[in-house]
C-alpha cells in the first residue's frame, strides 16, 4: 500500500481495488501491529490448521503439529490460544459456557460394554500403541476381530493423525473384501482418549 501510494496512486483507489476500507489501514499506520502480534497470528493459525485437519487433537497434539509447521511455542501458550478460540478437541471433555457438564458422548455406545460377538466381523476393536526406535517413535494402529482375536488390518506413521486409523481400518476392510467378505454392519469400537489425547473415534459402523 505505501509502495503504491509512493508511486502516484491514491490511496482510496487501491482501496477500492482490494476492497478494504480505508479506516482500519489509516488505524493501522497510526497503530502498526508490534513483533509480539505478529507472532501470535502466525502461531495461532498453525493451531487452526492443525486442528481443522484433526479436530480430534488436544492442545498438546495441536501445539506438535504447530512446531512442526514451524511455529515454536509451548504447550501451555497453545493451550491460552485454542481455549481463547474454543478449538476444543472434537471428544474433549469440556464444559459448557455455562459450566455445566457436556451432554451425551459423540457416538452411540453400540457395544454397550459387552465385547463379545457370535461370529466374524461383527465387532472390530482398534489400539494405538507407540513404538520408540532410533530415528524416532513409530506408531501402530491395529484392527483386531474380538470374535476370531485375529489382527485383520493395521496401519503405520511416524505421526499419529487421524489418518492413521483411518487408513488401518481401510486396509482391514479391502483385506476383507479381497476374501469375498462383507463387513457391512461391523461395528468398530476403540478407546478414547488414547494415546495422550488422540481420538479417532468412539465407536463406527462400517458401511
């Protein structure tokens, strides 16, 4: 805007170009943001883009995400920016804005804490575990039948995403289907708050 100003053009008319209004940028040469702003901003939107890719994260999954984007901070000042925001993890334990307890779980409990099943891939359970090596932490997501106790998918990644479950349970299904098998109607259960916080997902049915 000043490079433009400099060369002849008015003000108003690059304005109107970029459809800003002219108040807030004669604010903002009257108060420009400080270093301390900028660098909120930038950290704050790593944490928005870490947590619209994984809303399932927690601050503290949000705030690794945010570093390795680039943005250095730690996990208390992600923890001030994403309350400041409401960021909340998608199955996080939070309270109202009236302090009262939150309402019913994400999902149905279709298992209803009876793990049992009567045959094959009628109930599917998922665990994460981490796995420490010398180039860092693998981590594992396994699908197990609970009727068979066979493992029949699983999925590794140096990251623990959402997509790591995601792509175990899309491996045991083509598994499945590679046998001639329909798991439709397989109900997949896993923990929550596995894993310091990652949530996939209390309990789906596959479709």
């Amino acid at each position: 805007m000043r490079e433009l100003a400099a060369d002849g053009i008015p003000v108003a008319v690059t304005c109107r170009v970029l459809k800003l209004a002219r108040q807030p940028y004669y604010r903002w040469l009257t108060h420009p943001i400080g270093e301390r702003e900028l660098v909120a901003a930038y950290r704050a939107n790593a944490l928005f883009d870490a947590h619209r890719d994984d809303p399932e994260f927690g601050h503290r999954l949000l705030a690794d995400e945010a570093r390795d984007a680039g943005q250095v901070m730690a996990d208390r000042t992600a923890w001030r920016i994403t309350s400041a925001n409401r960021w909340w993890s998608a199955f996080g334990k939070k309270r109202g804005a009236n302090g009262k307890k939150p309402g019913p779980p994400a999902h149905d409990d279709l298992v209803e804490r009876d793990f049992t099943a009567k045959g094959p891939n009628q109930v599917w359970l998922t665990d994460i575990t981490e796995h420490p090596t010398g180039e860092g932490k693998l981590y594992l997501c396994a699908v197990k039948d609970l009727w068979s106790g066979r493992i029949v998918g699983y999925s590794i990644d140096a990251r623990m995403k959402s997509r790591l479950a995601v792509q175990a349970l899309n491996n045991a299904v083509t598994a499945r289907a590679a046998l001639g098998v329909d798991v439709a109607g397989c109900i997949v259960h896993s923990d929550r708050g596995s894993q310091g916080g990652f949530n996939w997902s209390s309990q789906r049915v596959v479709v």
